[in-house]
C-alpha cells in the first residue's frame, strides 16, 4: 500500500512545519517525525489505527501536538485528507471526500 496527501493536507502540513520552525526547529522536527510515525502506523494497520470519525475517515492524534492525522483508503491508496488541529474548525475537511 502506498501513501498520498490530499493538496489541502499537504498544505496544512506545510503550514503546521513552518508554524513550529518559527518557534523551534527541535519541535518542528518532532512534528515531521511524529506524522511520519502516524503515517507509518495507518499503513501497517489501516483499518484500525487511530479511532473512526465518520464512516470512511480515521483519526490519529498526533501527541504531544495540538493536531491529527487523518486519512481513509482506496483502491489500496491511504489518503491523508487533513492535517487538522484539534481544537480548531471541526469537520472543515469533509467536503475534501466529495
């Protein structure tokens, strides 16, 4: 199985990176790290890794980070359809499934 970020995901991740290098490259580092852990365990796990929060979409918190990961698969493919901060916006990523 193989991995793609949505555009949007992509860009959120990008965005949470430059927020943390502002303020620390060692947390920055960490963040990258940790979505690639979480990306790493959604792919050996896909169907139950992190938790369900709608029928096709799952949820892995990205901790000690404010943020999630989250993704579904099809066709073989893990999509990752946001890099979401929890406290933020919730369900803004849902029109990114149609």
């Amino acid at each position: 199985m193989r991995f793609e970020f949505l555009l949007p995901a992509a860009a959120e991740f990008q965005e949470a990176i430059g927020w943390y290098e502002r303020r620390s490259i060692r947390a920055a580092e960490g963040f990258r790290s940790r979505v690639r852990a979480a990306i790493l365990t959604a792919l050996a796990r896909p169907t139950s890794a992190g938790y369900p929060i709608s029928a096709r979409v799952r949820k892995i918190r990205l901790r000690p980070y404010d943020y999630g990961l989250l993704y579904f698969v099809q066709a073989e493919v893990l999509y990752v359809v946001a890099i979401a901060h929890n406290k933020r916006r919730p369900h803004y990523w849902q029109s990114r499934l149609e």
